[in-house]
C-alpha cells in the first residue's frame, strides 16, 4: 500500500523517534567528575568490575573524563593487557588535551614505569601541557626536572619557581623541596625563616623529611631556632606518627 501526504511525515517522525529512543538507550547515563573519579579509586584499588565496566561504557562513548580516569586506574595495574589497554586511553585522553591525562603519561615516560620507555623530552612537554592547564602536580615533577637535569640544564632557578606554585597548592613534597632550596640559598635567596616556615607547612601535612629536618633544627639550633629538647623530642613522636602515614606523591 501507497502512503500519501501528511501520512508520510507521521511515518518519517515515529521512525525517527524510534531511532532516538534506542540512541538514548544505547548510550550510557550521563555522570559528574566526583562519580568518575569514584569509579577510578574503585578500579585501582580493588579492581571493580563493575566501576571498569561503567568507565568503559562512557569512556567509548567519547567521554574524556572516562577516558582519562580509565587511563589512570588501568595504567598501573601489574596485568599487562590492562596496562596496555590503560595507556591507550591515556594517550586518547592526552590527545584531548586532558591535563590528569597529561600529567600521567608525562609521569610515565620521565620514569619509564609499566609499557612506557624513559623519554625526558615526551615528559617534559606532557607536564609541561599539564601545568599550563593549573595541575599543579605537573609543576612538582618539572622541579625535579629542572633541579635534577632530567633531559634538560640544571636550572635551581626554575626549579625553585616550579616547587613554588606546586607549594602553593598544598603539595608536601614541593614545599620540602622548596625549603630546602631557601635553606641552601639555591636558586632563590638564602632565608631560613621562610625554609622553617615551609618546613612547618608539610609537616602539618605528615611529610616525614619535613618533620624531621624541624626536629634536627631544634636538636641543634638551626633556622633561627634555639636549642630546645622539649621541642626535638616532640617533632621526633610526629615523625614516627607521619612514618606510618606519609603522604603519597602527587
């Protein structure tokens, strides 16, 4: 039979409605960044099939934040197909211009962990990308970079600047480092107080180095302080608590 007239427009739109309807089934639920980053945590910690399953489905979907995530959780996993499945999502993230997914591989690649090759100057561009988007953590590692002359000139100067905006968001390690660098007067000015100050900062945050270089100050009268044995053998109790629970690194 013959369909005329307005019959075919009622005809193309229950068809196109139907299409919609099984895209809207077929596609995952839309999620915010707290949920992904719990399907993450889920996957690298115990290996939830159910949050892979979830980051999975929306990281096919094209959904950069899965992808990312994914990435990140999968990368350091000891299976070596999951591994491997990890930093292709990755690097599909990375070309998203993601900074987690940046910053990750950049890790990778200045380490040479899992399925990775050591490569200085991949790293030093990925954290570089990273901490031009704010992530901070990016900042930390280019310090070491640039302290260490991982793939570059040792510059303590540009070192003691990424330590610095690293510090600044609240990273123990940067802010260790960066007081170490005001206590030496390497790449900035010598001023003990604001290494102390610094000092002080991370160990608020358990950073054990931190906690103990205050201790070994106040054992022998470093950084303005005075000798004060009371003081020594209470840095000395924190620093066995931050022992137990030091901060991971960034």
């Amino acid at each position: 039979m013959l369909v005329k007239g307005p019959c075919i427009g009622l005809l193309l739109a229950a068809l196109v409605g139907q299409q919609l309807a099984c895209a809207r089934k077929s596609a995952p639920d839309p999620v915010d960044h707290a949920q992904i980053v719990q399907w993450q945590q889920m996957v690298s910690a115990a290996r939830s099939e159910v949050a892979l399953r979830a980051l999975r489905e929306r990281a096919r979907a094209d959904n950069v934040d899965a992808q990312s995530a994914l990435g990140q959780a999968l990368s350091q996993q000891s299976d070596p197909n999951l591994a491997a499945e990890g930093l292709a999502w990755l690097r599909r993230a990375v070309e998203a211009k993601d900074a987690r997914a940046q910053l990750s591989l950049g890790k990778l690649e200045l380490s040479g962990e899992k399925l990775v090759s050591r490569d200085y100057a991949a790293a030093r561009a990925h954290l570089r990308a990273a901490a031009d988007q704010g992530e901070a953590r990016a900042d930390y590692y280019l310090g070491v970079m640039s302290r260490s002359g991982y793939g570059t000139p040792v510059d303590r100067a540009a070192a003691a600047h990424d330590f610095e905006v690293a510090a600044s968001h609240g990273i123990p390690q940067a802010m260790f480092l960066l007081a170490n660098a005001y206590r030496e007067g390497d790449g900035v000015p010598r001023d003990e107080a604001r290494a102390r100050e610094l000092y002080e900062k991370a160990g608020e945050l358990d950073h054990p180095e931190s906690i103990q270089a205050l201790a070994m100050a106040y054992q022998n009268g470093e950084l303005g302080l005075a000798r004060d044995e009371g003081r020594f053998q209470s840095e000395l109790a924190e620093l066995a608590h931050a022992q137990k629970h030091p901060p991971s690194l960034p």
